[in-house]
C-alpha cells in the first residue's frame, strides 16, 4: 500500500501522455443479465484504441459524466463508458448488486477478456466488486472519489449528501422536486456556475426510482466488503481532490490501507469532481499509473 500524496506532477507528464492521437467513436446497446429475469439493454460509447478502459459513473448521473476527460484518455487506450442499468439510456432499475455482473456481460459482447476498470463515487462499489468476484478480467483498478466499501459505516460528515433529505422530498414531491434539490446542494457544493450547469444537465434523466419508489436488490453479486479489501489483486489508484468530502477521504483511507498493491493520489484543486475542475491534472495521473502497469507485462 502507499502513503497518501498530495502531488502536481501529472503537469510533468502532459507533453508526453496527452500528445494527439486518432480517436474514433462507437455507440450502441447491449443486452445483459438473463433474458427471462433480470435482462436489460445498457447504452454504451467505445472511443479511441489501445488497452481497454472501462469508466463507471457514479449516482443519478450517467456515461456523459466523464465527458472531457474521456477524449483525453481515448488517445491512449480503448475507452468504454456505458449507462449503468436504470441511468441515463440503459434499460432496468437500479441494482447495485447487478452492475458486476453487468460488466462482466458487457465486456463479453464487446470482445475483451480483461480490462482497466475505473469507478467515481458509487461507481467505485461496482469496480471495487468487479475486481474481487471477477480478478482475472481486472489489469488494473481505479477507484476515484471512493465510496464507503460494504462494512465500512462512517457517520454523515461536512458536504455529505442529505440523502434521507431528499428521499423524503422525493415521496413527497416528486422527481422534479427531488432533482431541484439535488441540484441546489450541487450549485452551492460547486460554487462554480459552469460546473453547476453541467451537474444540471446530467440529472436530466434521473428518474429518482431508487430514492422514491426502491426495489429490493437481486443479489446477484455479492458486494465486496471491507474485510475483504486483502483479497484485492490488481494493483489500485486511489484518487480524489483535495478539498473532497471528509468522509470520503476517510473511506480512501481504508481502501489505501486495507488494498495490498495500492498507490494514493490527491489532485490538487477540486474536490469530488476534481475531474472536471483540473481534468489535464487527473488525466495525467490516470495515465502514470496505467502506463505503470502496461509498463509491468
């Protein structure tokens, strides 16, 4: 594991990992999960070439969240985002215990076997899970602005969302409502306009199911658990901002700790989607630690 760090130094790389390269796109549908069950067409968008990279939007937003960073990184690999089930374009209601398995499906139907598995806030539980049930298709992991993994509890902190705020407004409300509210905690959160109108336009589609109207998990996959963060074999970045939530750099701590093969990195400047605000600085410390383990064989 390493120690956290606090670093600028993905400036240094940029001459070098962002030079221009041929980016060409795909879009389409897949269909996953069992057909007489569970089954649901995701939407996805293939950009760029090289190693693959799948990149895995966190809560009530959708593939257009990495909008930006994702040309920059498809100069150099294969990039694979995609509508979690329930969000965006894809079919379904959310599932968490479904997005593994999910995965697994998509990256079949699109022809790889193994990839680099990056995840944002909730969208670190789905990679977090995908690189303990399924190691052997994770070159490496990259959990970004992590989530609390399953087991790890940590009390509501400055910044954190009011979750059971907004469930209740949504009950009582509904969706509309609930997305303005939403949206006010991400205006002031912000605090750059810019940021918030982009923050806005993704919650477009969020239909506020989960937090209105929720459904029982399928359970199909297990959600990976604090004690089993040892179990983890693909060498992990842990990243996030340097003004990010406190309890999510508690939850980074853990994972940084209890991960074997682990390596910390504080970009500095923003906080939970520090991508959007220095996306030249976290593209380049994405790409040191991907080139790290091409580097590796």
């Amino acid at each position: 594991m390493a120690r956290p760090l606090a670093t600028a130094s993905g400036l240094l790389l940029l001459g070098s990992l962002l030079a221009p390269a041929s980016v060409h796109g795909q879009t389409g549908r897949a269909e996953v999960g069992r057909a007489d069950f569970d089954g649901v067409e995701l939407a996805y968008e293939v950009e760029g070439s090289g190693p693959p990279l799948v990149m895995i939007h966190g809560w009530a937003v959708h593939r257009r969240y990495w909008d930006g960073v994702a040309e920059l990184l498809a100069r150099h690999y294969t990039v694979i985002r995609y509508d979690r089930r329930g969000s965006g374009e894809s079919g379904g209601r959310a599932d968490l215990t479904a997005d593994p398995a999910d995965l697994k499906a998509l990256l079949e139907t699109l022809g790889h076997s193994r990839a680099h598995i990056m995840g944002h806030s909730q969208g670190t539980e789905v990679a977090l899970t995908f690189a303990l049930r399924y190691p052997g298709m994770v070159d490496g992991l990259i959990l970004f602005g992590p989530a609390p993994p399953a087991g790890l509890v940590l009390p509501p902190g400055e910044g954190t969302p009011p979750m059971l705020e907004w469930m209740a407004v949504g009950r009582e409300y509904g969706s509309d409502s609930l997305k303005n509210a939403i949206f006010e905690w991400a205006r002031e959160s912000f605090g750059d306009p810019e940021m918030s109108e982009r923050a806005r336009t993704l919650l477009e589609p969020y239909t506020g199911l989960d937090l209105i109207d929720p459904v029982p998990p399928s359970n199909r996959v297990a959600p990976g658990s604090v004690e089993e963060l040892p179990n983890v074999e693909a060498p992990t970045l842990i990243i996030h901002g340097s003004t990010e939530m406190p309890a999510l750099k508690i939850a980074a701590d853990v994972l940084d700790y209890g991960i074997p093969d682990s390596r910390r990195v504080i970009v500095p400047g923003g906080g939970h989607v520090v991508n959007w605000a220095e996306p030249e600085r976290f593209t380049a410390e994405i790409l040191r630690f991907l080139r790290l383990i091409d580097e590796r064989g």
